[in-house]
C-alpha cells in the first residue's frame, strides 16, 4: 500500500495544481498591457535597468539572521527535554552556544553586522 499510496498522491498532487492553473487562465480576464509588464517600485516610474547589483552586506546580514533563526529550532526541542537530558544536555547546549558565539563574533569583526 506504501508505493501505491505515494504514487496516488503525486497524481492528484498534480491534478490538483494543473487543475488550478486551467480554472485561473479560464476564469481570468487577460489584457495585454505593456504596463503589466513593468517592474513595480511604489507607484514610482522606472527610469534605466531595472537590473541593478546590491550590496553583498545584504546577503551576509541575511546569512547570519537564518543561521540564529536556525539555532532557535535546534534550542526549542532541548528546553522542552531539558528534564529528561540532564547536565550532558546542559553541556551540549553550552558548547553549542559557544560555537554559535564565536561566529557571531567573527561576523561582528569581519564587519558582516554593520547595515550598508
């Protein structure tokens, strides 16, 4: 019943989105307006490329937020066992958020914190 089952549910998984997608172009008025096609910027006209290169301190600064965001999730499940695992957790929990620490110390001195 594994297989089949899995197979099933890609099949209607399928269906389903495909489904969607002919009701909308079906259902939905379409115009072809060249202003539809432009990049919107707060009601503001583009003038030049919209192609345009950012800041690399961006994705770093992204970076580092998913990395403690990250480390929230791997907290979570040791405070809810903190009972259960002891002072072995407590340890581990420790070296954890020293490793953690140290990078963002070397984030903070590398300059990686400072908004551009």
């Amino acid at each position: 019943m594994g297989s089949v089952a899995l197979i099933l549910l890609v099949i209607v998984g399928i269906a389903f989105a495909g489904g969607g997608i002919l009701v909308s172009k079906a259902v939905a008025k379409s115009s072809k307006n060249v202003t539809k096609g432009e990049p919107y910027e707060c009601g503001i006209p583009t003038t030049g490329t919209s192609w345009i290169q950012f800041n690399v301190g961006y994705y770093l600064f992204a970076l580092i937020f998913l990395i403690f965001d990250v480390e929230l999730v791997f907290m979570y499940p040791w405070a809810v066992a903190v009972k259960k695992v002891g002072i072995i957790g407590l340890v581990e929990i420790v070296i954890f958020m020293f490793i953690l620490f140290m990078g963002l110390l070397y984030a903070w001195k590398k300059g990686a914190l400072k908004w551009m």
